[in-house]
C-alpha cells in the first residue's frame, strides 16, 4: 500500500481508501475488454504481466505467496520496490541504478502516469504493470490473490494447490471479510488513529476478532477447511509481522502473538511452510513502518528485535488433523534466483533449502 491510500476521517477514525484501478487478467478475454463500468478485463498472456510488490507491504505479501505456491514465477515476474518510500512513491531502489530492470523506470508512479496521466489516487502496492507497455494494469489487492488462483490455472506448476475451492469459497469470503475488517485494517486504526476514543474502539475491536481467532484455532488447523486456503494467506502477513511491528508501533499491545497459543501455533505451522516464511523479510518490514511513519515514529529508530528464532521451533499443529494442501498437491520447489530475501535471519536460508 501507500501512505497515501488512506485518512484520518472526521472524529479521528482511520479510514482506508478502497478505490482502485479494478481491471482484471482473465482467461475469458483475448485482447482488453471495456466493461460497463469503465474497467477493462485484460487477457491471460504469459510474460506479459510484471507484478510489483514490496517485501514490506502487507497486503502486496500475500500476492508474493499466491504466485509462489501456484509455480507462476514462469509467467508472471516480479519486480520488488525497496521498503521505505515518500509521499510520491515506492521506488525501485533496491535495483542496479534504482530503475526496475524489466520496466526501466525509478519509481512505480511512471507506469501509473503512462496510462493515467493525472492519476489523483496513492501509489499503492501490489499493482500488476503491462510489460508491453509499461502502463499500470490494476492494483486492486483483493482481486489479485484470487485471479492467480482461478485465472491462471492453465499455467500453474504441475501439483499447484487450489486456494479458493468452490465448495469453501462461501466461508472463505466471510472469514477473510472479518479478518481484513478487524485484523489487517484494524491495526492501522489503532496506529493511525486521531482521538483516544477512535483508538480505543479500533483497539477493542481487534481483540475481539484475535480472541476469536484463537478459539477457532485451537480446534482445527487452517482457518477453512482441512489446508491452506486464501483466508489463511490473507491472515498471515498480519500475524507475522504483530510481534515486530504492531505491538509496539500500532499500540496494538494486549498480548503478543508467542503469548497466544494457538495462534504462535498456527504462525509458525504458516512460517515453515515454502511461499510462507522463504517471502517474509523482516528488515525490510521494520525498515518500512518504523522509518516511513515518522508521524507515529520521529526519531525513524528501527528497533534490533524481537528475537525471531521461535519461529522455527516445532508447532504441534498436526494434532488437529489437516495438511498444508491436499493428496497430490506438492510443495513450491527453491525460490527463483533473484527472488529470495535480501536480509534473511539465522536459520531462514538453511531451514528452506
């Protein structure tokens, strides 16, 4: 996301801007379509599409995971913008000479401009860019995840999990619809929030839906169903990033995800599992909240911990029954190289070999 994708609305509440780019990649289409109300559905075509994220950005996390666990490294590819940005945008500088070596701009604002040149909205993460072209295609974050799962089917790995079974899709949109809500938008409006009573409400709710998280957890092992779906790849790159950020940065401080157990459980069962843990980097997650908010943080002082080695250690999980995916389904095999986590910690490059 972006600094700019949200405000703080009358009375001190955080209010997250939800208007995007809403076009789609679908396999119904052959060339880009119009639709009624003004988007457009541009077609499945391998190498055309580049998906831009940011190892910091939650909600460009879990488009990172999807990708991976469905083996479409191939047909899509990935280009990274680093962890701290200003009002303007993200920029690729992690990259040789600060421009993206597929797309050759500097910052992910140009390929919004090239379509759009007077795009009023922030400059958000994930968006998926028109290589061809070098023109934003979308950035709609919630219809990403679920079009790598449907759209793309022709062009996944041989063994490639399905996230949004048909038969589960009905639970899957309630339990994410609570979780996105309370969870991964309700720790922005406990960091963000403007008054002592918008906190307080943001705060409460948060904790009623962890609460709620942990009960569910406690009984069965994945979120929806017997494996790992969507709701589970939504809910993670909150979890993971709590015990590091949230707590002390969003004030989100009743307990600790290691102080939880089902949930530490489930995190870790999540973490050890490749497409999980092999795309999670936590020196860029810390550089991107504790430098970019320097409204929450002045001194823009990233903090050394938590000690992050538990996450590692055995989870107990399989004692609710379940697997991480079906009979048949295999697991992701190495990170493409050029892919992996510039800034692993002790253990995470060994323990995913």
């Amino acid at each position: 996301m972006s600094n700019k994708a949200s405000y703080i609305a009358t009375g001190g509440e955080y209010v997250r801007d939800t208007q995007y780019i809403t076009d789609r990649i679908v396999n119904s289409v052959s060339e880009p379509t119009p639709q009624e109300d003004g988007s457009f559905l541009w077609p499945v075509t391998p190498g055309r599409y580049r998906l831009i994220a940011a190892r910091a950005c939650p909600w460009a996390h879990r488009t990172v995971i999807t990708r991976r666990l469905k083996g479409l490294e191939d047909v899509i590819s990935l280009g990274l913008v680093g962890p701290t940005h200003d009002a303007d945008s993200w920029t690729f500088d992690l990259d040789p000479g600060e421009v993206d070596p597929v797309l050759g701009i500097p910052k992910l604002k140009d390929a919004y401009l090239k379509r759009f040149p007077d795009y009023p909205r922030g400059i958000t993460v994930p968006s998926i860019v028109d290589t061809t072209t070098g023109e934003i295609v979308s950035n709609d974050f919630p219809s990403i995840p679920k079009d790598f799962n449907d759209q793309w089917a022709a062009y996944e790995r041989e063994g490639a999990p399905d996230l949004y079974p048909e038969a589960l899709r009905e639970e899957i949109d309630q339990v994410t619809k609570q979780v996105f809500t309370e969870v991964n938008n309700g720790v922005y409006r406990c960091g963000f929030a403007g008054t002592q009573e918008a906190y307080n409400d943001a705060y409460h709710r948060l904790w009623t839906t962890m609460d709620w998280l942990e009960e569910r957890l406690s009984k069965q092992r994945y979120l929806v169903g017997e494996h790992i779906t969507l709701a589970d790849i939504y809910l993670y790159p909150t979890l993971i990033r709590f015990d590091a950020v949230y707590y002390s940065h969003f004030k989100a401080s009743r307990n600790k995800i290691t102080e939880m157990p089902a949930l530490w459980g489930y995190l870790r069962d999540l973490f050890q599992t490749p497409g999980f843990g092999d795309t999670t980097d936590f020196t860029e997650i810390k550089q991107h909240y504790f430098i970019v908010h320097a409204d929450i943080n002045p001194t823009q002082i990233v903090p050394q911990g938590p000690d992050l080695s538990g996450l590692f250690t055995e989870h107990g999980r399989e004692a609710l029954g379940g697997t991480p995916f079906a009979q048949g389904v295999t697991l992701p095999g190495p990170i493409p190289a050029g892919e992996e986590v510039k800034n692993p910690i002790a253990g995470q490059v060994e323990f995913f070999s």
